[in-house]
C-alpha cells in the first residue's frame, strides 16, 4: 500500500524517526548514567553500594540506616561503610 504523501513524505518520515530514535536512546544513557550517582530513598547524591548481595545507590545517611557497604571497584566490599551494630550489652 503506497503512502498517502508519495515518496518524499516517506524519506521525511525515515529520517524523523531516526532522530527521534536517536534522542531517546541518549536520554536512556543519561538515565542509567545519573541513576547511579542518585540516592534512591532521598533524590541525594549517592553512590553504588552492596548489602548482602543487594545493590542500591544511596546517600550516606541512608546506607548508614540500611547497611550498606561501598563497593570496590575489584568488585568486594570496601570496609568504608560498615553496618551498624548495637552497643548495647
């Protein structure tokens, strides 16, 4: 079935949504990009940490609550940001 606007229309229309499809990938790697450096619970700047196997991206007062630890870029755990444990006896 031809289109309604003839050839030329068609080759707009490749070319538009090229763009369009372009845009939206970059705004996916920006997203992956600041997700990472974007406290989930507070909207903080925060970093990628590791709690018993999960991950999150945290701010500091907020991995002290839950735990978490900072990562090693070999891929441990740093001893940075240990959980906290109770003193109480």
């Amino acid at each position: 079935m031809p289109s309604e606007g003839g050839p030329e229309h068609d080759t707009m229309w490749k070319l538009y949504r090229t763009d369009i499809e372009e845009l939206i990938r970059g705004f996916q790697v920006f997203a992956c990009h600041i997700s990472g450096r974007t406290c989930e619970s507070t909207g903080k700047p925060g970093r990628h940490l590791c709690c018993g196997g999960w991950y999150a991206t945290l701010c500091p007062e907020e991995s002290e609550k839950d735990g978490y630890r900072e990562i090693s870029e070999a891929g441990g755990e740093k001893t940075a940001w240990f959980p906290r444990t109770s003193t109480a006896s």
